[in-house]
C-alpha cells in the first residue's frame, strides 16, 4: 500500500506542476483569449482517473488474464516429482524472499520461459512452460523461479502497473490540450468542438502514447537487471548465469503480447527498436551478473 500511496501522490503532484508549467508558459492565457474556456481542472481528474483505472483493472484481472491467455493450469496436487520439485522450489524462494507462497502454475508450449504476475506480493502466480520444464536442468530452473519470486518481492508488477497509469494520464491530458490549441487557434473554430479537435486529439495520443511505451520499456528493463540479481541472490549467482545462458541458445519466442512483459525471455530487436524491448538483451544480462561477482 505504501508504493501505491507513493505513486499516487507523485501522479498528483506531476498533475498540478504540469498545469502550473501550461500557465507559466502562457498557454492557458492564450485559449482563454482565443474563447477555448479550456477547465484543466476537471481535464487532469479525467486523464487521471482514466489513465490509472485503466491500468489497476488490468492488475487486479491480471492472474485471470494471464490463466486465460497462455492456458496455465494451476496446480493444487503436485501429481509427479517435475511438480512436486516445482513446489518445493517456489516454496522456497518465497520464504526466503519475504512474501507468500505464489500460485504455481504449467501452462504448454514447447518454448522455455517463465512468468510471474499478480496484484499483491501475497497473493500472485508464477508459471513456467512444459519446455523450459523438459529443456532446462533442475538448477537452471531453481534460478529462472528465483528470478521470478524476486519480480514479486520487488513489487514489479504494481510499480509497472503504477508507472503505465502515470504515462497513460499524461497522454490523455496533453493530446486533449493540444486538439484544443490547434482547434480553437490555429483552425480559428468558435463553434463547439471541431473535427480538428478530434483529428489532433487522436493523432498526438498515437504520438505520446508511442514516447509512453518508450518511457515503460525503459523502467522494464531495469526491472529484468534487478530480477536476475535476485535470482543469483536466492539461487546463486552460476545458477542464473547457466539459466539464462540456456534461455540464449534457445532463442525462446516472447509470450503473447499482454504478457510480454511479465515473461524471463523477450523478444531480441536492433536498432530504434530496441527502445520498445520490455527485456534487456540476454548477452547483457549475462554480462551484468559477471561484471556483479
């Protein structure tokens, strides 16, 4: 409760600095004098309760989003040793890491990788497919877990979720400002809201929403440095490096796209698209935990 206090009031204070930056630079004088009668007011509590509803209903259905998508079968009796090692291994980590035991979950897919997602610390799900099950050594596994349990006791999901509330008010407020500049004075409108408003409105969304998922892509990728450390920390430090040396020859696919982010393994990209990666290159997380010993 404490981080989500936290964040709630720095979205606050972000709100009102914004709104007296837009008056210092004289935008606000400017709709006024042009007739916008543009209420910043009520439009930050829109953008804000908008902005961050949006993200806590997609962190309270999170565990059912994450069931639905990949298929995971949660398991309530461990029927063989790969579940019962399973269970015993999360049980572990999560003791050591202060938070309580996870839903443990197997959901198929023939590729090796790992996720972790839930609203709270206590109450969340850490899944693992059939392949990473069946390719990987037990002590490869024991990291990829430790990895994950640390994604929860960092409280990753709810600052994520936090984070892409605070982006999604700004792209709501400011693309509603600027349909309102261009609509009223550029295009001279006097007559309600225009089709330039609308126009604008959703052309600088699609705009800022783009330098959004930069700003969330970079935040999660220094999530995945702190969560190999922490799996070097519950597992030991070979352990993690040896997983993820095993997750690189097997160049695993990304998991569907809603869960992307919450998967040990993402997608690889060069170039300006390594700005949207929610992953850090295998090689250099590699790198990191050697550089770290």
């Amino acid at each position: 409760m404490k981080r989500v206090f936290l964040f709630l009031i720095t979205n606050i204070a972000v709100l009102v600095v914004l709104s007296i930056v837009l008056r210092l630079l004289g935008i606000e004088r400017i709709l006024d004098e042009q007739g916008v009668g543009l209420d910043y007011r009520n439009l930050l509590v829109f953008s804000a309760v908008f902005g961050m509803g949006g993200s806590f209903i997609s962190l309270l259905i999170s565990k059912w989003m994450a069931k639905r998508a990949t298929g995971a079968r949660v398991i309530t009796e461990p029927r063989d040793a790969y579940e019962q090692q399973l269970f015993a291994v999360v049980s572990h980590h999560a003791q050591a890491a202060g938070i309580g035991m996870p839903e443990v979950a197997i959901y198929e897919s023939p590729e090796p990788n790992a996720f972790a997602t839930g609203a709270s610390r206590n109450r969340a799900l850490v899944a693992v497919s059939s392949g990473l099950l069946q390719h990987m050594s037990r002590d490869e596994v024991d990291a990829v877990l430790g990895h994950e349990i640390s994604h929860i006791a960092n409280g990753d999901m709810i600052t994520l979720t936090l984070i892409q509330g605070v982006v999604n008010t700004f792209v709501l407020f400011l693309s509603r400002v600027v349909g309102f500049f261009v609509d009223r004075v550029i295009l001279k409108n006097e007559r309600g809201l225009g089709l330039g408003y609308f126009v604008t409105t959703i052309v600088a969304q699609i705009a800022f929403g783009i330098l959004a998922s930069v700003i969330v892509s970079w935040f999660s990728r220094r999530r995945e440095f702190r969560a190999d450390a922490g799996g070097a920390a519950l597992a030991g430090r070979p352990k993690m490096i040896a997983a993820l040396e095993a997750l690189q020859r097997a160049h695993p696919r990304s998991l569907p796209e809603q869960m992307a982010a919450f998967g040990i393994s993402g997608a690889d990209a060069g170039g300006w698209r390594r700005l949207f990666l929610t992953h850090p290159p295998l090689e250099e997380r590699i790198r990191a935990l050697r550089a770290a010993g």
